[in-house]
C-alpha cells in the first residue's frame, strides 16, 4: 500500500504597520544596520513593552477574513529560545490562548471547491536579522519586534498541488484585506511547511518542518522533493527523524533536530496585561473588508470574472483560468490583444514559452525586457512565413533577455525561414540518401522514424525551413511519389 503524504502549513505575515509591535521605533527594514532601535526592540532591562493597536487591529481582521473566531481575550506568552539574532532571549507571542482559532481556506482545485482548515491565527514579534560576510557575522536589530501574524493551518493537505494553491489563496486573502503588502521577496510572507509521510488509514509519521520559504513554486518543489526522500527512507526500512531542514538550491538540507513546543518554555508575559478585543473593535474591521469570508467572496467573484472573461477573448476554460491567477501575465495578454495580437496565440504564447522563460531562470515578467508588442511582432513574423515557431522560441529567449526588436534579430541573424521547395527537396533527398538503414525500416513498418528523418531535414537547416514543406515533401517521398 502506497505511501501518503500529510501536510501542515505555517505562514509568517509581516503586519501593514508603521511601527514596530511592542515600541514606537518604525518598521525601516531598508534603514542603516541598527538605525532603528531602541530600549524595548533590544530587550534592555526594565524597558517595557507596549502593544501596538493597529497590529491587533489587522490580526483580528485576518481572523475575520478567514472565516476564524477571534477571541474577546488573549494572552502574550514568552517563548524561550536561544538565535543570536533574538536580544531579549526569548519572543514575545501567544501560546495556548491566541487571537483567532477555527477558520478555513477555501481553494479551487481542478474546478473542485475544497476546505481546508486554519487550526490558529496569533500575534507575534518578528526576530533581528544575521548579516554574513568575510569579516564575519553581524546582527542587525532593525526588524527585530516588527509586528507578525502566524496562520497556522491544519494538517489535511495530502499533495505539494494542495499545498500552492493553499497558500496562494492565503496570499491572496491577506493582501486583498490589507492586512499586510504580503511582498514575497522581502520576506513578508514566509511560509513553514510541515510533512510526514504515512500509509493510509496508520498514524501520521514524523514530521518534518521546511523553514522559511518564500516562493509559492519553491514551497511546492520543496515538498514534493522532501516526500520523495521520506518514503525512499521508510520504503528501504528507515525511520524519519524529526527536524527542521530548508530548501537549497534543488533539495531539502538539515537545519537542526527539532525541538518540541515544550522545549520553547512557555509562560505569559508578565509585563503585558490580558489583550481584550471589543465587539465594536471586532464590527470596525469587520467593515473594512470586501466580504466575510473573503475567500469565498473572491471564489464566487473569479467565477463570475471568468465567465466574462472567456466569453469576451473565446480561450479555454483552461487559459483564462491560469490567466486570472497570475496579474502579471494577464496585463501582459490583454495588452497583447489590445494592440492587435490573436487572443488564443497571445494566451498560448503567456503560458507556454513565456512562463516557461521565467520559471527557468526563476524571475518574474517585471524583472525580463519582455513587451507585450514583442509577442505580436513574433507571431505577425510566424503569419508572414518569415520564420517558423520554433525560430520564434529561440528568438523570445532573447527578446526577454534583452528587449531587441524581434524583426531586427531576424534579420542581423540570418533567421528568415527557408521555404523554397526546390531546396527543401534537395536537403530532403540528401537525408533520405545517408540514412537508407532507417528509410528501409520506415518501410517495413517503423513509422515512428519519420519523425526522426525529418529532424534532420531541419537540423541540416538549423532549424530555419518551414516545417509545414519538409513534412510534405518528406512523406512524397516515403510514401513513393
């Protein structure tokens, strides 16, 4: 019986505050190293802290965004841990009475509405940050007791595929709510995944916990990868060991053995009295959002988004689906369509060849040189018969990298298709002569090795005649004509 992966998700959500969560000091990440700080963010003896309200503020409006009850009464806790980058030797959080509990995640999977649960969303202060060089290692305070949210969902997440579009609906719920800017690569939204491995119906197997990553691609390459390595370990009769590991280059790395929530030596902050949220507090924030749930409300508003939005480009349920999902290159499609390009070759050029550019080198469509006037220029060269589709993916590499005019490119490189019939017929009749073995098997059968004769017809042309003249001139020819 196969193996069967169970999975938790931990979110770490920078809180859209000016200031810091227990001080006056602002929330300056870009400042000098250790230009905003004081007595409370460094944990001097005697300085006390004060809770923000704006971060309560948005905590119970991320609670009510997810469908969660957010509690009349919480508790801040010391959490005991040692990181040189914590000064006080401890964090301040919330244990075993959080701001909100019970909420849930709603996502479309494959046009499958599914749940999933939020176990707790608490407030919390965000460590400093270790700056590494040749000197050595540095501390900066900076981000120190910057205001965080922790959303820690349930374990009932069974696939990487859950797990991305989990979190890009969380992502999605608390930017919309203007809960945080939720800015990936400044570490706004950092992502903990927990996965064991199990067979279906036994226990839930050891845990592994993914520490901090910050791309939902990443999250998803992570788990699959570490669910691979669980079972190879429990499949050749191993046993997982409980730790903490992170994704690096193209696999999961140890961190440190995992340390268990009483290893943390919880106990309430004596110096924070009880944090009381108000019904007209709660009604306040209530009002600032879209929806309660927002997740629903957006589902329902993308199935109504996306019926328009077939029916006014005519693509695939498919297309417009992935489209809508990613803002970035449905600007760049629409824009694509407005200056003249076909809708459906627009779509196919987005999520095909250009999204595979970018996962490739792992950028976004703001950080290449890639127009949207580009893909019309490519596809109006391809409707003109000056180069073929697989010239025009070679061309896109370059365009993306460096922005050139793809007419240009054609012509400084000697990349007009090659569609004269008499040289195709002579390339033709070249291959067919230096390959008599794989002609002969062809004929008694091997059909798949047209396929194979007529790559190198292109080859011998570097890949620049016309594909439509080879495949009939080749078949002429097999076929005795």
């Amino acid at each position: 019986m196969s193996l069967v992966p169970t999975i938790g998700l931990e979110v770490h959500c920078q809180l859209a505050t000016k200031t810091k969560m227990f001080c006056g000091c602002p929330v300056a990440l870009d400042a000098a190293p250790n230009a905003s700080v004081c007595p409370v963010c460094l944990g001097h003896p005697g300085a006390l802290p004060v809770v923000n309200e704006r971060a309560v503020a948005l905590g119970v409006r991320a609670g009510l965004a997810l469908g969660c009850t957010v509690h009349e009464e919480s508790i801040f806790a010391r959490k005991h841990y040692f990181y040189p980058d914590l000064p006080k030797g401890y964090q301040i959080s919330q244990f075993d009475r959080p701001l909100c509990t019970q909420g849930s995640i709603h996502v479309e999977i494959d046009g499958d509405r599914q749940r999933f649960g939020i176990h707790r969303i608490h407030l919390e202060e965000d460590a400093g940050k270790m700056r590494h060089t040749d000197a050595g290692s540095r501390v900066d305070w900076n981000r120190g007791g910057t205001p965080l949210i922790e959303i820690v969902g349930e374990p009932d997440l069974h696939s990487p595929e859950q797990a991305g579009a989990w979190l890009r609906m969380l992502h999605r719920v608390v930017v919309q709510a203007g809960v945080t800017s939720g800015d990936m690569q400044k570490g706004h939204f950092r992502c903990d995944a927990n996965v064991s491995v199990a067979r279906p119906g036994a226990p839930l197997g050891t845990r592994v916990e993914l520490k901090n990553i910050n791309s939902f691609r990443f999250v998803e390459r992570a788990l699959h990868t570490e669910i691979a390595r669980q079972k190879k370990i429990i499949e050749g009769g191993g046993r997982v060991i409980q730790a903490t590991r992170t994704w690096v280059g193209e696999k999961t790395v140890l961190l440190r053995s995992k340390e268990e929530a009483a290893d943390y030596r919880y106990f309430p902050d004596p110096d924070i009295p009880v944090l009381k949220v108000r019904p007209e507090e709660r009604s306040a924030q209530a009002a600032q959002l879209e929806a309660a749930p927002l997740d629903l409300h957006l589902l329902d508003s993308d199935g109504a988004q996306l019926a328009g939005f077939l029916e006014r480009y005519g693509l695939r349920e498919a297309d417009g689906a992935a489209l809508l999902c990613a803002p970035d290159l449905q600007a760049c499609f629409e824009q694509a369509v407005s200056l003249g390009g076909a809708p459906v070759p627009m779509a196919n050029w987005v999520r095909g060849p250009v999204s595979a550019v970018l996962n490739a080198t792992d950028s976004t469509l703001s950080q290449s040189q890639l127009s949207p006037a580009h893909l019309v220029s490519l596809e109006s060269l391809i409707d003109a018969g000056q180069i073929n589709r697989g010239t025009a993916r070679t061309l896109l590499q370059q365009v993306m990298q460096t922005g050139a005019d793809p007419a240009k490119l054609v012509e400084d490189q000697g990349l007009a298709q090659v569609g004269d019939s008499n040289e195709i017929g002579a390339q033709v009749d070249a291959v067919l002569a230096a390959h008599p073995d794989e002609v002969a098997r062809f004929k008694s059968g091997e059909t798949k090795l047209k396929g194979y004769l007529l790559g190198q017809v292109m080859r011998a042309f570097q890949g620049r005649a016309n594909p439509g003249e080879v495949k009939a001139q080749l078949e002429a020819r097999l076929s005795g004509e």
